[in-house]
C-alpha cells in the first residue's frame, strides 16, 4: 500500500519536487551506506523515512485542490444605450383645469404651483430649479422642458397629470 500525504503538508515543504527529490537522496544514501561498517545510518524527515523504508518510495497525494474552471473574462464594457435606464422620481402632479382657472392641483414634493399661462397652456413649476432639461417627463405630448418649470400645451386642455423622473 502506497503512503498517503495530505497536499497542505506538500506545501509547507516546497511541493512535490521537494518531496521527490529528498526521497531520491535519501533512497540513494542508504544504498551507499549499505557497503559500510561501523558508520551511522543515514537519516531524513520522518515521512520521508517512511515512504522510502516502509512503502518502496511510493506515496500518494490526497485532498489536492481540484483545478476549477477558468475564471470568467472581464465583461465587455456595456454601452450605455444598451443597459436598461434607473429611473429616480423627483415630482408628479396632478391638476383640473377650467378656463383661465387651475381649479385642482395635487402635487408631491418636488412640484410647487401651477397656472395656465395662455389658452390650452399650463405651466407647472419646480419647488426648486432643476441642474438641466435632462429630466424624462410622462407623458410627454405637447410637453417642454425648462429648468424651472414644464410648460403643458394641447388643445382642449382640462387635466394635466405629470410624473418627472430622472435616469440615476
């Protein structure tokens, strides 16, 4: 039966070819002391003693790391244009409109006031300025984008509901 060595012992010794070669000298100095008297035996590591005197020099190597498949490769950087959009929302509202009147007006956070500004044109304003017109608003018809305000502009206007959102 062949000698079994754990491979975390064959790392604390240099690996297998260190194990290898110190079993090949040790195997070899007994034979050379073999034609001699009264002079000591050759000694080794302990292990090593056992594998050559014990086990013919043959041993086995177990618990080895298995070799796991290759790594992935980096990911293609993706194109920004290809990743799906996160989209943040900063305001909604939701207003009734009756002539020249804003006769209701549900805002979140982020929106402050609305008045029509010209027959069929509503404009909803910002609490706070906006850092650029690179905001997304739904719906979108009839819509332009300030930085301060959106002005809401289509014929036969009576309610204008609003969600403003911006892509993180």
């Amino acid at each position: 039966m062949t000698r079994q060595i754990d491979h975390s012992w064959l790392e604390g010794i240099g690996g297998e070819d260190a194990l290898i070669g110190a079993i090949a000298a040790f195997s070899q100095a007994l034979v050379d002391h073999a034609g001699t008297v009264d002079v000591p035996a050759p000694t080794a590591h302990p292990l090593v003693e056992d594998i050559v005197r014990n086990h013919g020099g043959q041993y086995e190597i177990v618990n080895a790391p298995v070799p796991g498949p290759d790594p992935d490769p980096e990911p293609e950087p993706q194109d920004p244009l290809e990743r799906p959009l996160e989209l943040a929302q900063i305001a909604s509202a939701r207003l009734a409109i009756s002539g020249w009147d804003v006769i209701g007006l549900e805002r979140s956070p982020g929106m402050s006031l609305a008045f029509v500004a010209d027959v069929d044109t509503v404009w909803v304003f910002f609490d706070e300025p906006q850092s650029d017109t690179e905001y997304i608003v739904t719906p979108s018809d009839g819509v332009t984008k300030y930085t301060d305000y959106i002005e809401v502009s289509k014929p036969g206007l009576s309610a204008v509901s609003l969600i403003v959102q911006r892509v993180l």
